[in-house]
C-alpha cells in the first residue's frame, strides 16, 4: 500500500531529542516521499483521542531545522494509558463506556493515517504496541514506527536512547554551578538528585560527566579552591546496595577532611524503601497513569540526605534537582547524529510497511532495525559492571558494593 500521509505523536516526560526529532522526521520524509503528508498530533496521546492535530506546511518542511535549535517538544506531550480506561474517562479524553483505543484507532482512520510515528520512552512504546496490537486485530491496514527517548536510557532492548547522552551533559553543567554552593557554609551536603526511576545510567553517566569537566580546570588549593571540595564523593544507583552506616563513616571522614560532600543520587535509589515507611506512616503515596509512584512526592533526594546529614554530622543539607533543566535541552551533537540516523531508519520502515520501535539492537548485534513490540519493555538495569563505571568509583574511592541488579534477574 502506498502512503499517503504520516502522523507523528510525542508522549511521557521531555528529553533532549523530541523536537530534534520531529525536525528530522520532516526532513527525512521531505528528501525522500516529498509527496507524503505529515500531520502533528498536539499533547501525544491526548491529542489524537480529541482529534487535535495539524498539518506540516510547506514552509515547515523547509524550515524543519530550525527545530534542532530547541528543546522540549514543540508540538506537546502528555502522560495518556490507552489501555487504562478508568483515566481516560475521568480527565474526559474519552465517553463512559468508549474503548479509547478504538477512539484512537477510528482517529487514525478518518485522519487517513497510513503511518503512525511515536516519540517516547518504555511507556510510549509499550502502549503504541498496545495500539499496533489493536489495529492489527481489528483489520486497520496502519503502520506504528516507534523512536526510544527516554534520558534513563533503560528500555530493553535499545543499546543507546535519544536524548541521553545530552541529558548526562547537561546534569553535568548543572551541577557544576551548583557544587559552589560548598562555600556557602561549613560542613556543607551537597546531595544531587537525577533523573532514573528503575536505571541508574543517567546518574552515573552525569558523574563521569561532570569529573571529566572537573579535569579541564585548574585549582588553587592555597585559597580553598581545591578538587577535593568539588569532587563527586558518591554514586547511588538503585542497582547498587550498599551498607549505610559504612557510608555514612568513609562520607565522615571526607566530611572532616573537605568540609563538604558531594553525592549524586539516582531519584530510584531507595524508592521501595522510602515508600514502606510512608506507608507504615499512614500516608498516601500517589500514582500516574501508568501506576508509577510520583517521585517527587517520595523524594529520595531529601531522604538520603536527611538519612546521611545526621550520620556525617552535616552542618547545612542542600538537595538539588536537575531533571528539568536537563530533559528539557537541545539535543547535543552526539545525539542530533543519533536521532538523524534513527529518523531515517524510520521512514524507511514506514514507507515499507514495517512496524516496530528504531534503535541499535542489542540482542541482534547491535543492528539498527525496527523492533518487535512485543521485545520493548522499560526497566533495563544499569551494568554497574561496565569498566567505565567501576574506573568512576575507583576514581573517587567508593566500594561498588553489591549488584542488586543481577541478584533480581
């Protein structure tokens, strides 16, 4: 079947690569079926439940790189389960009684979309398979091209997610400012909170990040301006246990030493914890759409230092959060080279009628392919065996500690 029009949709949380990649879509499409409508669904999932879409104009086409100069999404993102009904009806995206995703479907073929494009992480993904699932029973001649962003860099099983390696980059940036804040009083705790519900990867890759960018400058230790004070003296990643009181002594004696720690904690990192004792507390832990726990209203990062402050005799606690400020940054170049080379891959199978989510196969040697829905699942845990990350810890002094990860497989 030839195609005639494309929809593209962008879902879930913001990251360093959506608006690059609605740009590179248009492009693409624009280079090689110029002839081929592109339509823009406005608020992801919400959007074509409404019916709230538009259509890409010429002057877009030859203007869609502009869109690599920005961040965020241009055309919006929300947070919508097609398979969770309940939701639906109560925020009024669809009827009592309505299946939205029929709704969705019925959408797609008045729209007279031939090829759905789905920008998101793990729950995109999973529910534009619910949808391709649907459309497939349901005899609904339409093709679902999915592209990973997700800055946790954890679904299985992409080797590499849009938009991550820029969101480590910019943590890093971050919390470079941030760090300074040590001067500000004696006896400082500095605690890092980063993005990573089931994944550490992103908290890790902003540590090696940031150290790399402490080894560009130069210090002055005679005035107090040593490396030691802007250090990174702990990881934290949920797929790493580790014995807090031992912290909490080797933090002490850095504490003793600097004057200042530095942690960088995954916002993961001792959730189940964390919410058994509000639990046992009688409070109520809300949830998404799709069941997660709202992270900031578990606050790790101010549990942890709450929990380290008092063990290393912390005068001042600071807890600083740099998830908006990086998900939501222009794409890097590492990434924007990425993101083209998966927009093309795209298209290609949209134009061949080849379903599936784009990125560089790990099961399949690492091969850029469109795949399988049924293979794409949020969740992969971080190798907290990776050289790269254990060379991180030696470089600061930390024990790895236990690989909580692999015990769980």
């Amino acid at each position: 079947m030839a195609v005639k029009r494309v929809g593209i949709l962008t879902a879930g949380g913001l990251a360093p690569c959506l608006s690059s990649a609605i740009g590179s879509l248009i492009e693409t499409y624009t280079e090689v079926a110029p002839e081929v409508e592109i339509i823009c669904y406005r608020s992801g999932y919400m959007g074509l439940l409404q019916g709230d879409s538009f259509l890409v104009t010429q002057q877009v086409r030859d203007q869609a790189a502009v869109l690599h100069q920005h961040g965020g999404s241009p055309i919006g993102n929300s947070r919508v389960k097609l398979t969770n009904v309940d939701d639906c009806v109560r925020r009024g995206l669809v009827r009592e009684g309505d299946d939205p995703l029929q709704v969705a479907a019925e959408q797609l073929r008045t729209d007279r979309v031939d090829v759905l494009h789905t920008i998101g992480g793990d729950d995109t993904n999973t529910t534009a398979a619910d949808l391709a699932a649907f459309l497939s029973q349901n005899d609904y001649a339409l093709t679902v091209v999915g592209l990973p962003k997700t800055i946790d860099n954890d679904v299985v099983p992409i080797k590499q997610s849009l938009g991550a390696w820029t969101a480590a980059e910019q943590g890093a940036r971050f919390f470079e400012n941030v760090v300074a804040e040590h001067n500000a009083n004696p006896r400082m705790l500095i605690v890092h909170e980063v993005m990573g519900r089931n994944c550490g990867w992103l908290t890790a890759a902003t540590a090696n990040e940031y150290r790399k960018r402490l080894e560009e400058l130069d210090f002055l230790p005679q005035t107090g301006l040593s490396r030691d004070r802007k250090e990174v003296h702990g990881v934290y990643v949920p797929e790493m246990g580790f014995d807090l009181e031992s912290e909490a002594n080797r933090l002490r004696a850095i504490m003793d030493a600097s004057d200042c720690v530095n942690l960088f904690i995954s916002e993961g990192a001792g959730v189940s914890t964390i919410v058994n004792e509000m639990l046992s507390r009688g409070e109520e832990v809300p949830t998404d759409a799709f069941g997660h726990y709202k992270l900031d209203a578990v606050n790790p990062g101010k549990w942890f230092g709450k929990q380290f402050a008092e063990m290393i005799d912390a005068e001042k606690t600071l807890v600083q959060k740099s998830g908006y400020f990086s998900r939501a940054a222009r794409a890097n170049e590492a990434d924007l080279a990425l993101i083209a080379r998966c927009a093309r891959k795209a298209v290609e199978c949209g134009l061949a009628g080849e379903s599936g989510v784009i990125g560089e196969d790990e099961e399949r040697g690492d091969e850029l392919r469109a795949i399988e829905f049924d293979r794409i699942k949020g969740g992969k845990p971080f190798d907290i065996d990776a050289p790269w990350f254990e060379d991180l810890l030696a470089g600061i002094g930390q024990p790895k500690g236990e690989n909580v990860a692999a015990q769980h497989t």
